[in-house]
C-alpha cells in the first residue's frame, strides 16, 4: 500500500478563509522552508475579508522584495525595549536617549504598547501627536480629569510631540532595517511643526537692568559668566578652573544629569562621571567645541571668584557642581527677584547675546558671532588661541560689557534659533 504524497504550496502562494471560532478573517502565506526543512507560513487575522486580501497583497509584495519574512509578530512595547536597550544607546548621545526614553514611557507604550508592530497606521501616528499635545505642561494637572483642567491651561509644545514622533519613527526605521518591518508608518505622516517660540529673550533695556540689581547678588560672577559669553547652561555649570587660562575660555564639555542610561554602550561617547547623575559630557558636535575670550572686567571677577581653587568653577555647598536644572531653577528666581518677566528663560539669555553682538555699534561679522556661541560646522580646537579672528572675538565680547552700562538706544531682541 503506498503512502499517500503531502502536497506542499509552492512559496509566495496563499490563501484566505474565514475562521469559524470567531468569524474573523485570516489570510495565510507560505514561506520558504526553514533550516530543518519544515513548513512555514505567514498569517494575518482580520476582521473582514477586504482587509486580509489587502494584507495578503502587501505580504506577498514583501516577500518578493525580501525573499523571506519573519512567521511571529512583535508587539511595539518589545520592541522597543530591544530598541532602546541594543540599538540606540550606539547611535545616540546620552541626554537624546534620556529625551527618548521619556516620550516612549509617557507616551508611546501607553498609547500603541500593544499593537504589533505591522499593525501601526497613521491613524496611530495622529493619535500620538494629539496625546502630546493635549497633555498639560503641569505634571500636577495630567491625573486629572481633562474635562476639569481649565481652559487655557498650558499644554506641552509642537516640539515635544515633534520629539515623540521621530521616538516612535527611529524604532520602526530600526525594525526596517532588521526586516521586521516593510514600512515605516510616519514617514508617511507630516512631523508636528514647531510654532514660533515665545520671545523669552532679555531686552537691551532688560540687559542693563539686570547687570545692575546682579551687582549684590552672591551668584552674580555665574550669572555674568552667562550674560556675557552667550554659553549653554551645561557648559557653564561644567566650567574648571584649569579650563580658565590667558584670558580665554575652554568650552570642550558640558555638564549632564544623566539617569537611567548606560553609557558604556557608546564607546564613541566620551564621558566623565562626577557625582550622582551628574557627567562631563563631550559636546554632540565638533562646531560646539570652541575657545572665546572672556570679557576684561569678567577675567577679572573670575580670578577674584575662584582664588587658588581647583576643580568646578561654580559649584554648591557641598563643593560639587550644580545640576543645569538647579541653576534653571535659580534663574526664575533671579527673574522674580529682578522684578523681571517669568517667561525670561536662561537659554534666552543666550539669545540675547547674539541679538547685541548683531546690534553692536562695531557690526560684529557673523562668522565671529557663530563662532562665540558655537553655532559654526568649522571645528574650533587649541589651534584657535593664535588665530587672528580671536582679536574680532575679543573686541566683540568687550563691546558688550560696555552696551550693558550705556545709555545706547535700547534695542528690542528678536530671538535666534
């Protein structure tokens, strides 16, 4: 008696039938076989037919581009924990991985966790834009009913849910390339477009009114430090004192508060741990590591300021430098003490110092305004100590010192991005 044959499909056919459990829809493909030589296939489940014939075209489309799929479907909230614990911490810097860590826990797992990673649409993509952006920037108010949150409310910006969005879109990207994944759902979604942002720059007026209440302030050398080299908050708060010399600053790290984040993973991330979560970080562009000059009167504060010390510029009580959200915080108060506007941010003040250098009565070439505030793609090294744009430089900060304590025009600051 002979065996009867087992007929297989051929790969790349398929079918569709409909499940008498549950009367959904599953549409079937075979798939090469595996290393053992067993049979494999590909389903879908849908709940009508129309749906899993066009699910079936689109896996069909794909085997063809990539001569096999995978036979398991992996839920977004698994994925991207491989994501962020395999793949990320090698491409990003460890504030952007803290920054992406935050929007997938308070966003996206919660919103599309579940759904498998095929199943994403760019319904769910909108859906994430609108979760973003109606959710208060108070963290006070976000376990609160919406429909008692007052109207008018600030809710967080086009920018965080732009952030969320590149979050989701970076992990499915990563999906792609490992085959998990055919398309990439916000690529086919326009990002959140950042509006224009408030004007929380200082005014000329602002400026000098500023300098002046500063001059019986026990951090004013800080907040002059800021005010007059246009630095970022971490490079500032990361300041040495071996990093002060010939008149010149050294701004070749910034000082981080970094949790939840292995670093070693990045062995291109050049780091340095201080204390707690607090690390001198390497600047994510080589256009960001730069020498400028510091301002006569202010070389002189600071020499008076830091004495015969050694280690961090600025530091606490405890004699450990401060976390740039502690100095953020301190700046408010700096605002509220001043008599000054609250929305006046710290990073504004940046701002403001590029509006007076481009006001400046010496009409400061922008070459020397870009590369003061670290906004050139050309490389700044030690090599800038003897080049002769330092003079341009020089002169630029100086002219500053003096718009803050003359009776100039003020002049009204319109920010720079």
């Amino acid at each position: 008696m002979s065996k009867k044959k087992t007929q297989h499909r051929d790969k790349g056919s398929g079918g569709l039938h409909k499940r008498k459990s549950d009367g959904m829809w599953v549409a079937t493909l075979e798939l090469p076989p595996g290393p053992d030589g067993k049979r494999r296939r590909k389903q879908a489940v849908r709940k009508s037919r129309g749906d899993a014939q066009k699910r079936l075209r689109e896996m069909r489309s794909e085997l063809d581009d990539t001569g096999d799929m995978s036979t398991k479907s992996t839920r977004l909230s698994e994925w991207l924990d491989t994501y962020m614990q395999d793949i990320a911490p090698l491409r990003l810097t460890p504030q952007v991985l803290y920054d992406r860590e935050s929007v997938i826990r308070l966003f996206i797992k919660p919103l599309l966790g579940k759904k498998f990673i095929d199943r994403i649409t760019t319904d769910d993509v909108r859906r994430l834009h609108k979760a973003v952006l109606s959710t208060p920037r108070d963290k006070k108010l976000r376990d609160k009913d919406p429909k008692t949150i007052p109207a008018g409310t600030p809710m967080l910006s086009a920018s965080y849910a732009r952030n969320a969005h590149n979050a989701l879109s970076a992990a499915l990207k990563a999906a792609q390339r490992e085959q998990k994944l055919r398309i990439n759902v916000c690529d086919l979604v326009d990002r959140p477009v950042a509006g224009t942002a408030l004007d929380n720059a200082l005014t000329q007026a602002q400026f000098k009114r500023l300098t002046k209440f500063m001059e019986t302030e026990e951090n004013r050398v800080m907040w002059a430090t800021f005010l007059l080299t246009g630095a970022r908050r971490g490079e500032v708060a990361g300041l040495e004192v071996d990093r002060i010399q010939d008149g010149l600053f050294d701004f070749s790290w910034q000082l981080k508060s970094i949790s939840n984040i292995d670093l070693s993973k990045n062995n291109d991330y050049e780091y340095r741990h201080i204390v707690g979560k607090r690390y001198l970080v390497r600047p994510k562009t080589t256009g960001s590591i730069r020498v400028t000059p510091i301002p006569t009167s202010l070389d002189g504060l600071l020499q008076e300021y830091v004495g015969d010390r050694k280690g961090f510029v600025f530091v606490n009580s405890k004699g450990d430098p401060y976390d740039p959200s502690t100095i953020g915080r301190m700046w408010k108060k700096l605002m509220e003490a001043a008599g000054l506007p609250g929305h006046i941010t710290l990073h504004g003040a940046r701002h403001t110092f590029v509006d007076m250098m481009y006001n400046s009565k010496r009409a400061v070439r922008e070459d020397v305004i870009m590369q003061l505030v670290g906004h050139s793609s050309r490389a700044m090294s030690q090599s800038y100590r003897i080049n002769a744009e330092l003079d341009h430089a020089r002169t630029a900060v100086n002219e500053l010192e003096k718009m803050s304590t003359t009776d100039a025009d003020i002049v009204d600051v319109v920010e720079i991005a």
